[in-house]
C-alpha cells in the first residue's frame, strides 16, 4: 500500500512540472552553447577585428555615454576574448522633465574595444523577430518563462525542487524491493538499467524511461540543485546550505544605501580598478580584472577579478569581487572565493555545474545530452501515463 502511494506521488508530480520541465530543458540545452549560437547568428554585433592596444574602461564609457545622454554605464568589461566585441551593460538616466527614466528601448551596447565604435544594442529578453534577441530572449525564458514580477523565478524554483524529488523518488522506486536481496541486489536491479528485447510498445517505453531516469540522475540532482539556487537562492538555497556552514549576505544587499543615489563618483573605472587591486589577497594579485560595475544605489564600485581562463579551463571557475566607495575609494565589501566559508564556496560552484563549465567542453557536452535526456523523460513519463490510464479505463468498462 505504501508502494502505491510513493508511486502515485512520482507519477503526478511528474505530471504537474512536465510542461514545464519540457520548456526549461529545451531551452537550456541550447543554452549550453548559447554564445557560440549567438556569435555565429550575429557576428556583426559580437565580433570585431583583433586589437593590439584596446581603449580603456574610463574611455570607453565616456565615449558610450556621449553618444546618448539619456544612458549611464552600469557594467564595463575589463577584458574578454581576442576578435570579441564588448557587451556593455546600460541603463537609463533620469529625464529632468518628467522625473522618469528615459525609455532607452535597449540595455546592452555592443561596443568594439579597440575603437569604441557602437555596433548596436538589444533588450536582454524582449520578444523581436529578428536574430540579435533569439538568444537573449531563450535565456529569460529558461530563466524566469517571462512571467511578470518574482512569479517566473518561484514558478522555475518550485519546478526545480519537484524536479529534485521526484528524480530521487523515482530512482528508489526502480530498486528491488528488500525481500528480493537474497537473490542478489545487483541481479535483480540490473534490468532496471536497460531496455528489455522484443518486449512491447508500452515496456519498451516504461524501460526506457526509467532506464533514462537512472543514468541520467547524477545530472538530474546537479542541474535541480543548482536550478532552486538560480531561482530560490535567499528564499531556500542559501538557507538550507547555512545549515551546514555560514553564508554571508551577498555585498549587494547588505551595503546601506547612500543619500543620493545620483551623486557622481569622485574618480572612474581605471582609478577604480587601481585601488581595487591594492585590495586583493596576495595569492589573487595575478588575476586579471573582469568587469568594472558601479552601484550608485549603494555608492561603490564593484570590481570583479577572475582566475586566468575562469570557466573556460577545466575546475576554473575562482573569482573575487572588491566593493570600494566611489568617492573616498575605501574598502566597502569583499566577496569571491578566496575567503569564502565552504558554504560560499559550494554557492559559488553552482553556476560552473549547472552550465558544465566546470569541466570545460567535456561538461557543457555532458549538460547538453543531460538536457536532452530531460525531454525523453518528460516524454516518455507523459506517454506511460497514458499507456495505464487507458488500460485502467479497458479494464473499468469490462
């Protein structure tokens, strides 16, 4: 009787994440080689010429934001890789006629850093009929299925969580039952791993949904795990792993605000980037720097270093974020890995393992055919489902 019940609640809470489910692993299979689709769909917005000597940051924004008085630069990259263009971060100013920020219509520029020539912009997830948003838009869609407010990122956690369980409950279901462990455990499982020969429609499809189930878990648990970190982080992830060891509060939450949110730095990005360096550890001084934000909400600059080839090489993913006051330049906040408890760390590992950069090619393949597995699950879980509510309804008219 127990049985049944286990068995129930894996077969309906299957079926109330299956569309969902569907969507989020279609979608981040093609995202696990979004940018490369993205470059190759729109070269005239991401690649440029090589550049031996590339503007500065302090340049560059300059630059960008002369060009439209109606924008501020939010988020610079420091660096990226030869023949790459820059995906500048923007976001409106404040139109002193209406009190209301501007409608920019955009909020990354396309910049050549070697030039400063605008190449173009787009709105990260706005629904357009043209190649430059495919990629942005697929991204919002797998992140939050652009439903409106906190909705889509409680929507994606609360499938990744059901997600979670029910690929737990479902690998359990497939062991033999206690009784049968004489006969040998292995012996008995074994079936469970593969599709049975000349069986039926309907086996041949029950076999290869839990055999799918099986190998496919150790991907199902990581990519479920680190799916309620993207979308539940303060709400479930981080509270749960601060059971286990300390997790601060990320920098951009716990700094005060500042009076005046408006108020201009004192000194730009390339000071920044100076002074920030000044604060690193020194294990960390031979990192490069990343990206250069400005937080007028709090009044710092966040600099952000990263390990020399950070998610590209194999276990590469070591960065470390340095927060100093825009108008004194003090150290405000540091976060990255180097000091972090081992519960930060472990936050700080789910964005490696949930896209497979953390093992280079060989694991962003491996999240690919993890992705399509995901979809032969849902799909044969839906298609079972049906193969035994139409023999339950045979069987109720005889």
């Amino acid at each position: 009787m127990a049985r049944k019940f286990w068995v129930a609640l894996h077969r309906y809470l299957g079926l109330a994440i299956l569309v969902f489910l569907l969507v989020l692993s279609l979608t981040g299979s093609l995202l696990v080689f979004g940018p490369e689709i993205d470059a190759w769909l729109n070269p005239h917005l991401l690649r440029v010429a090589p550049s031996a000597s590339p503007l500065g940051a302090q340049a560059l924004t300059r630059r960008i934001e002369q060009s439209d008085p109606r924008l501020r630069v939010s988020l610079m990259p420091l660096g990226g890789l030869a023949g790459a263009s820059f995906e500048v971060r923007v976001e409106p100013r404040i139109d002193a006629a209406s009190g209301k920020p501007h409608a920019l219509g955009f909020d990354r520029l396309y910049v050549d850093p070697g030039t400063g020539q605008i190449l173009g912009g787009r709105q990260w997830g706005a629904w357009k009929s043209d190649r430059a948003h495919l990629i942005p838009f697929v991204d919002v869609l797998h992140r939050r299925l652009h439903l409106p407010g906190k909705w889509g990122m409680w929507v994606t956690g609360a499938v990744a969580i059901g997600w979670l369980l029910s690929s737990l409950l479902g690998a359990w279901l497939t062991l033999p039952r206690p009784g049968a462990w004489r006969q040998g455990f292995w012996r008995k499982w074994k079936p469970a791993w593969g599709i049975k020969r000349g069986a039926s429609a309907a086996r041949t499809t029950f076999d290869l949904h839990r055999s799918a189930g099986l190998w496919s878990l150790p991907f199902a648990v990581v990519l479920a795990l680190s799916g309620v970190y993207f979308s539940l982080a303060d709400e479930v992830f981080k509270p749960v792993v601060g059971w286990f060891s300390t997790v601060h509060q990320h920098p951009v939450r716990a700094l005060p605000a500042v009076a005046d949110p408006q108020r201009q730095p004192a000194f730009g990005i390339d000071e920044a980037v100076q002074r920030a360096r000044a604060q690193l550890a020194a294990a960390t001084q031979h990192y490069p720097p990343w990206y250069a934000n400005h937080l007028g909400k709090q009044g710092v600059y966040r600099i952000a270093f990263k390990e020399p080839g950070m998610l590209e090489r194999a276990l590469s993913l070591r960065y470390e974020q340095i927060y100093i006051d825009d108008q004194t330049g003090a150290l405000r906040a540091r976060y990255g890995y180097h000091d972090a408890t081992r519960g930060e760390r472990f936050v700080i590992w789910q964005y490696p393992l949930h896209t497979g950069r953390v093992l280079g090619w060989w694991g962003r393949g491996a999240m690919l055919l993890a992705g399509l597995a995901t979809c032969v699950l849902a799909a044969t879980g839906l298609m079972v489902w049906r193969q035994r509510a139409r023999s339950r309804a045979q069987a109720a008219r005889v």
